[in-house]
C-alpha cells in the first residue's frame, strides 16, 4: 500500500493526531492532490488554511476574479 493511501485511511479511521493531520493536509496542499480527493479533503483544506495551519499555494490564492475558496474578490466587486 502507498504511503498516501496509508495516511488516508489512518486519517478516515480517526487514528492521526492532531499535528499529524496537519501534516498531512500541509502535504496533500503542497502537491495539489488535495483538491483531487473527495470534497471533504478541499473543505478541510481550507478550513486549515483559514486557521492558519497550513498555507495556501502561492498559485492558488487568486484564480481572476476567485480566490482560493472561490469568492469573488473585492477589487473586481468595485469595477462598474
């Protein structure tokens, strides 16, 4: 079995400490594979980087009009 699909099911079955988990989303970010899982991974992705915990990819913190979660960004809000 891969290391990711180790840390997976140890992190579906509970079985992470706190600071492994946010190891672990630190990890799944940084590679992208994050938002390729379920979209429980990319809620609690952010969640984290909401908090703090882990940061958001360089390239990911605004997409045009988007930021990484997907709100619309002010600086285009005010454009009329």
């Amino acid at each position: 079995m891969s290391d990711l699909v180790e840390k997976i099911v140890r992190y579906e079955h509970g079985e992470m400490p706190l600071d492994e988990e946010v190891d672990f989303f630190r990890e799944l970010v940084e590679t992208g594979v994050v938002w390729q899982l379920q979209g429980h991974y990319g809620r609690k992705a952010h969640t984290l980087i909401d908090q703090g915990l882990v940061e958001a990819p360089s390239d990911w913190k605004v997409f045009g009009n988007y930021d990484y979660r997907g709100h619309t960004s002010q600086k285009d809000e005010n454009k009329s």
